[in-house]
C-alpha cells in the first residue's frame, strides 16, 4: 500500500511540474493574460509560482506520510 501511495505523489509531483511548464509557467503569480484575436478576445492563464507550490508541496507531505505509517501484517 506504501508504493502505491508513493506512486501516486510522484505521479503528482510529474504532472504538477509538466502542466505548470506547458502552459507557460512563471515565477512570479498567476497571470491571465487577454488579447484579441480576428474571432474576438481570449483568455490565457499563465501558472505562478504558487501553482508550483503547492503541488510540489502536497506531493511531499503524501510521500512524507508514508513515512509515518507502520502497517501491521494481519495474523
């Protein structure tokens, strides 16, 4: 059960790091940038640092937990 949970923060860790550097990631905040094009306006978000952040973070405190849990074979 501990390797699928730490399967799963890594899983997160990856996936936190490649969407906030595909969509453009900054190091600043958050940014929604507007432009007009031929078809009118859009929108595109730019993730900050706090995207980052806070998926960095919480990918370690599940892995951190796993290091806490002792589980106990049934007899």
């Amino acid at each position: 059960m501990k390797m699928v949970i730490r399967a799963l923060a890594l899983v997160l860790l990856i996936s936190t790091v490649g969407l906030w550097a595909g969509l453009g990631g900054t190091f600043g905040w958050t940014r929604v940038e507007h432009y007009g094009g031929a078809d009118g306006m859009h929108q595109r978000v730019a993730p900050g640092i706090e995207f980052l952040a806070v998926g960095v973070g919480g990918s370690i405190l599940i892995f951190a937990a796993t290091l806490f849990v002792h589980v106990t074979p049934k007899s």
